[in-house]
C-alpha cells in the first residue's frame, strides 16, 4: 500500500480518545497525544539511535507512513488500544516521544517507551532531566487518565544515564535479564524496571507535603 508522502490530515480521531484530552505541562514542557505529522521526525530519531530499541534495521519513510497510517490512526478511536504514544514539546516544538505500549487492560498495566531527539540526547545532564519530566507527566496519564495499576520498562545496560533517570524518576529495579540482546555484536543485559500504582500516589503526597 502506497502512502502519499504530503503527510496526514489532522482531522477527526486525530488524538487518542482514551486520554480524554490528556495535555500536562511542566514549565515549557508538554507531554499530549502523538499526531500523525509527528512520524517522520520520529523515524529520524530511531534510525539515529537503534542501538537503544528493539528495532533491526534502518525504517524508510514508507514504512514509517504506513506504520502511522495502518497502525497509530486507528488506534485513536478505540477505548482500550494496544498502545498509547505521546509527544514531548519544549516551547512547542517536538523534542521526544514516547508512552505506553504492549498494552494489558484486563491486568491494568503497560510499557514503558521514551525516546529523544538525539542531538539532545547527547547531553547526560539535559538527558536526565527531560526524561525526568516526560516520566512524571506519563505517570500521571497513566495512573490517573488510564487509571493503570503499573507501568515498567526494560533498558539495555550499556544506557546507564537511562536507567539513572528511569530510577530517580520513581522506577524500581525488579531485576535483570542477563544476555537479552546483541548491541553492536556484544551480548546485553536488560535491566526490568517498574512503578506501581500506589508508589506514584505516594510520591506525590511526599511532594505536596
């Protein structure tokens, strides 16, 4: 199927209804629903920075169209998708996305993906706190909006300013999967994170105190 290369039309189911219009700001940041024109900005990122995601080889445009097209657009309409992606905005413009994915309603729980504009990401200390803040805006879409018990991640070891930023975001570290997958030819461990329900209502009443 050929996808015209213009790009989408932001009309109707253009945002993911289950969010009921999710849309929370810390300082210029903003974390919302994933648009269809994000995608190409997106491919660009993942085919810059594979070696941190389940993905193989490079994506083309049309894969990425169709991906959006076939995949995401239909996703907007349902009441309980499998995934549900979100942009990060800083001053509006797009500099990272993310959300919830491999979706499990009937066990309330989903994982978690974020991924940065590379020339950001370069920046440990930059990296630290906006991921910081995409997890702490994706945590309460999750637990409050989709009212999910818990989310958690996997990240490959050789990403240690991520797993640093996942664990002072409110992640705990249930373990570690040894050899999960090859990076660059050698062996990686995945280390398996997670945040419950009752630990991010905790961590707020702390910070309001």
């Amino acid at each position: 199927m050929k996808i015209e290369r213009s790009g989408f039309s932001e009309t109707l189911h253009s945002e993911y209804s289950c969010l009921k219009g999710f849309r929370e700001q810390d300082m210029a940041y903003e974390v919302s629903s994933i648009k269809m024109k994000d995608s190409i900005p997106i491919m660009t990122w993942r085919n810059n920075q594979i070696s941190a995601l389940r993905q193989n080889k490079p994506l083309t445009e049309e894969d990425q169209l169709t991906y959006f097209e076939e995949i995401v657009r239909p996703q907007f309409s349902q009441e309980k998708p499998s995934q549900v992606l979100l942009r990060l905005t800083h001053e509006a413009r797009l500099i990272g996305y993310g959300g919830l994915v491999h979706m499990n309603w009937e066990d309330e729980r989903g994982e978690v993906s974020f991924l940065l504009e590379p020339e950001r990401a370069k920046d440990p200390n930059l990296y630290l706190r906006e991921c910081k803040i995409f997890m702490k805006l994706l945590m309460k879409c999750a637990f409050v909006t989709l009212n999910l018990n818990k989310i958690s991640t996997e990240a490959y070891s050789h990403r240690g300013f991520h797993i640093q930023a996942l664990e002072s975001s409110g992640f705990t570290r249930e373990g570690v999967l040894r050899e999960q997958t090859r990076v660059n030819g050698e062996w990686t461990d995945a280390v398996v994170a997670s945040c419950l329900k009752s630990e991010y209502l905790q961590l707020i009443r702390v910070g309001k105190e």
